[in-house]
C-alpha cells in the first residue's frame, strides 16, 4: 500500500538545487547570485571559479549539485543546461556584541543566507 509519489516543485525539463545556512549576508550573495542567471552552467562554473569572492566557492557547490540532479534524477542534458533562476534568502541572525566606551555595547549581526538554484535544460538554436 504505502502514500503515492510527491508531485514534482519544479517543471520536467528543470532541476533545483538548495542550500542553507551560507554564513554571508544576502545582500553579498546576491551580487553573486545575479552574476550566474541566464548564462549556460559551463560559463557559470568557469565565472565562480575565477570569481574573487569568498562565497562564490559555496554557490559553485549549489551549481554542481543542481547540475547533478538534474542528469542523474531528471534524466536532462548537461550539455543544454542554462542557469534559470538564482535566488537568495534570508536566514537567521546571530547576535553577538562588543563593550564599548563609557559603558555601552556595540551590537554585531551575523547573517546567514540560503541560495536556491534551478537549472533548465533549452535546445541549442541553430
């Protein structure tokens, strides 16, 4: 007997690919993020690869994942795969301090940030 299979969040030629608790802020991973949409995954890799960025090392790990289930659970191409979403989210805070003169407190926010990649596979147009 058992439950039936979950629908699928994503379309048939898709694949997603999600990561939580980045220890960056998202306004910094975002400017990452937006350096990946709509290109193709290969251009994408190479991009972070050679990006200066400390996160760019975690989003390339989102990107590989995402490429990865989308040929060994979706069945799709890598070859036709393009980036086609990239988006980023808010996580917890981490509230930490530091004594300051006269008797106050310095209040210092830790953000994290979760990134959610969708790759899609388009046919090559001649």
């Amino acid at each position: 007997m058992g439950k039936g299979k979950n629908p699928r969040r994503v379309a048939e030629n898709e694949a997603m690919a999600k990561t939580r608790m980045l220890r960056t802020s998202p306004q910094k991973l975002n400017l990452v993020a937006a350096m990946i949409r709509g290109k193709k995954v290969e251009k994408a890799m190479s991009d972070l690869a050679f990006s200066k960025r400390r996160i760019a090392i975690d989003v390339r790990k989102c990107l590989q994942a995402a490429i990865a289930n989308a040929e060994n659970n979706h069945s799709l191409d890598v070859d036709e795969l393009v980036v086609a979403e990239a988006y980023v989210g808010k996580n917890l805070v981490m509230k930490r301090g530091r004594p300051r003169a006269r008797g106050r407190f310095g209040r210092i926010k830790k953000p994290f940030s979760e990134l959610t990649i969708k790759v899609r596979q388009v046919e090559e147009q001649a």
